[in-house]
C-alpha cells in the first residue's frame, strides 16, 4: 500500500517532525538499522534536478530509533525555497542495499509573514 505523506512549510520558521514507520496494523516498528534515507523534492515529478534534498548523509533526516525518525528543514533551508508546490518522496535504503519508498506525497511551501 502506498503512503501519501503530504507536507506544508513556510519560510519563518523551522519544519522539524518525528514519525513512526510501522508496517502491520499492530503498529510494530519497522527496523531502521544501518538503514539511509533521502527525500528528494521537485517542482514536477519529470524535473531531471531535484530542487532540494534531503538526507541521512547530510542531517536532515535522522534515525532516531527502530521505526523512529525526524525529518528537519530549517528556516535557513527554507528561505531558499521559492514559494509554491514540490513533489516529493522518501527512498530507504536498507543494510544489504535495497531502496524502498517509504511514501511520497506533496509539499506545499509558503512565505511566512515573519520572516
């Protein structure tokens, strides 16, 4: 089943979440460990160049626990961003190398009016 994560920010302030990735109705966490992530967002699915990214490797996202990560956009990273909408979604990649979709979604960007 695929997950639709849909996502608003705005340019005055931080965007900082914390999910749970669970994979049966039990809410049993998926493992995470040795695992990567990278959430790539365009401004049209086709775009050859992502517009930002995101990424274990670069701070972003960060594995907390098992099932159990944050995903960060600050406002310095944010205030890079032109305001409009963006496609997006999160690949993991496991310990033995496969890439799988976390989920994929929509990001809505706006100018904060304190900015």
């Amino acid at each position: 089943m695929a997950i639709i994560c849909n996502i608003t920010t705005a340019n005055d302030h931080d965007y900082y979440r914390l999910f749970l990735y669970t994979g049966s109705p039990s809410g049993n966490p998926i493992s995470l460990v040795g695992n990567s992530m990278v959430m790539k967002l365009r401004h049209h699915a086709s775009d050859i160049e992502a517009a930002k990214i995101l990424s274990t490797d670069t701070g972003e996202i960060f594995i907390v626990e098992d099932g159990a990560f944050t995903v960060r956009m600050s406002q310095a990273f944010l205030l890079t961003m032109a305001p409009g909408e963006y496609v997006h979604s999160l690949i993991r990649t496991t310990a033995d190398g496969q890439q799988l979709e976390v989920w994929s979604g929509t990001l809505t960007h706006a100018m904060g009016p304190s900015r």
